[in-house]
C-alpha cells in the first residue's frame, strides 16, 4: 500500500451522494488512491483548488453548474489536468460537447467498478506525469555542521537552483567546536543566501549529535514543511560522530522520501563507495564562491584550499564524465538525481565556454 504522498490524488464531483460515496469506496479500496469527494457543484472549484488532484471525474447534470461548464472552466485554469465526464443520459449532443470541451473520457452509468478503476488509474498516472514534469524539485541538503552541505554537494545544489528547483539547507549544529558559533551561524546564512536556498539553522551541541531524538524529530518536522524529492545526507563512512549519527537519524526520518543520496565530506573514510558521479561542470565557480562564505574556515583547513576541491572533483570525473564530478552513495532513487544538462548548457554559455 502506498503512502500518503504516492497515492493518487482522485477528485469526483457527483452531485447524488450515493453515487459519489461509492465511487469514493470503489478507488480508495481497489485503486488505493486519495479521493476528495464534492456533492455541492459550486465548491468544486475551491475543492480542487485547495486538494490538487492528478485528476477530475464529474458528472453532467448537476444543479447551478454542468459537468460540460465545469469542464471548461477547469480547462481555463488547469489546462493539463486529466477530466473525465459521465453521464447516465446518452445522447450524441453530450459526446460531442464533451469532445469539444477536450474531455479526455466520456463515460456513461452506471460504471463498473472495474472499467472505473481502470479508467482513474491511467488518467491520474497521466496527471501524476505532467504535474511532477511542471513543478520544480524541491532539494533538502543537510548537514551536522555549517559548511558540510557546501563541501559535499555544493556544485550539485548550485545546479539545482539554475534548474529553478528549490534548495533548502538543514544545519544541525552552529559548529561551536570548530570556531565561534554566531561567526559560524552568519556565515551559513550568508552561503544560503548566495545559494538562493532556505536555511534551518539549529543549536544541537556539536560532537554530540544523537542519531535518535532530538535529532530524528528535528528532520522529520523539516520534511514535514518542505516535502522534499530528494534528500542529500552525510554517508555512514565517517570518522566524525556527527556525521554518522545525522546519517542515521536521516535514514529514520527521510523514510517517506523517494530519492536519499549520501555526499563525501573530508572525513570520510576509505569506505566511502559512491555509484553516482554527478557531473558539475559550470558549477566549480559556485562551489568554491560557497565555500568561501566560510572564511573562519577557509582560513584553517588545507581541504577548502580552492585547489584542493577542484582536485577532488576532477579526480571523480574519471567515473562520471565531464571534467569534474561530486559523488554520491545512493540510498534509494526514483527521482532524476542527475544535473540538468540545460544548466549545465547555460553555465558554460554565461562563461563563454563550450560546453
């Protein structure tokens, strides 16, 4: 059975109520889809509106508003949504007008159940398609301390923004270890502004990050808000505690999220085994411009030295093309992880280079 998130969004619009509450029970039970049924015509609008469905099925004949009405007033506003009309009436008159309303089906009652769930089956994966092709992904990238995300996917989420995906960054700690904390804080929000990203900031005590709750808690109500289609965390392969332990607690609280990729960070071990090599040629500049957000850091680690993460990069371009790459260990993935080779296209352009 599907979650939530992954089940068809089905909206049915019949004004008599017995009909609607069955086919109501037929989708949830055999096609386990989300249905919102509307009894009241004139809120179909502000029902739709307010559920987004993967598809419309109305019936004709309805008081104040005819399905053939509704039809084009969806039209209007929701060109791409999938609608299919029905009608216990049969004429040539209501075929035609549905067709030339751009019904996608014509359907007359009663509907067996099967040919029903058959129907919304196809039309919602039709709908799922287009509306997931529209809208841009959202991108989480988290990580135990600032600068993690910056070091490890940097390029990547810089590609992920020219893309017009959104990007929002989870910092778990303000890495009070590592220098001081409020430096560390602003210079977080001064690379996610860069980024354009959204940032959480958090105040979990740095090197003593707990792979359970608070930590757990504090991801998953992040996930709640942005609902993200990916997730970028720190990989299992760590010298650092922190690190492991936000993988862990990553893994709890990103289990409803289709696509879950481990980043490389400088304290990974040799353990480490990426299988995707993003390529981030365009998005080197970006990187290191992120990089040097941190400049309480950049002025003591030889690992942010600009050299030193190109080398990185170039070095696992031998497994992913281009001419520089970011690796990742791949948890589980149903969603294009890959850069989006038009922003890659428009990187170059912008800098004059092939590309």
């Amino acid at each position: 059975m599907a979650n939530a998130e992954q089940k068809y969004r089905v909206c049915v619009i019949e004004d008599d109520p017995d009909v609607a509450l069955f086919m109501k029970t037929v989708l949830e039970k055999r096609a386990d889809a989300l249905v919102l049924a509307i009894t009241d015509p004139a809120k179909a609008l502000a029902g739709i509106a307010e559920f987004e469905p993967d598809m419309v099925i109305t019936d004709i004949e309805m008081p104040g508003i005819s399905g053939l009405d509704l039809l084009k007033e969806l039209r209007g506003t929701y060109p791409d949504l999938p609608v299919a009309v029905m009608t216990a009436h049969v004429s040539i008159d209501y075929a035609v007008s549905a067709l030339r309303s751009q019904a996608d089906e014509f359907l007359t009652k009663p509907i067996a159940s099967a040919d029903l769930v058959a129907l919304v089956t196809r039309l919602a994966a039709k709908g799922r398609l287009t509306k997931t092709a529209q809208e841009p992904q959202v991108v989480l990238a988290i990580g135990a301390h600032p600068d993690d995300v910056e070091i490890g996917v940097g390029g990547i989420l810089a590609a992920h923004r020219a893309a017009g995906n959104r990007v929002v960054i989870l910092t778990l700690s303000r890495g009070a270890r590592g220098g001081d904390a409020d430096d560390r804080q602003h210079e977080s929000l001064a690379a996610a502004e860069l980024l354009g990203a959204r940032l959480f900031m958090e105040d979990l005590e740095d090197t003593q990050i707990s792979a359970a709750d608070p930590t757990v808690g504090i991801i998953e109500r992040v996930i709640a808000e942005v609902r993200p289609d990916i997730v970028y965390t720190h990989s299992a392969h760590e010298r650092h505690q922190d690190h492991r332990a936000v993988h862990a607690a990553t893994l709890i609280a990103a289990r409803a999220v289709r696509t879950v990729c481990c980043y490389q960070s400088p304290s990974a071990t040799i353990d480490f085994r990426p299988t995707r090599f993003v390529p981030i040629d365009g998005f080197t500049d970006a990187k290191l411009a992120l990089i040097r957000c941190f400049e309480s850091q950049t002025e003591v680690r030889a690992y942010l030295e600009p050299d030193f993460v190109l080398a990185t990069a170039r070095y696992w371009s031998r497994f992913g093309g281009g001419t520089s790459c970011e690796p990742l260990e791949v948890i589980k993935d149903t969603v294009d992880i890959s850069v989006p080779a038009s922003s890659i296209t428009n990187a170059a352009r912008l800098k004059g280079e092939r590309p």
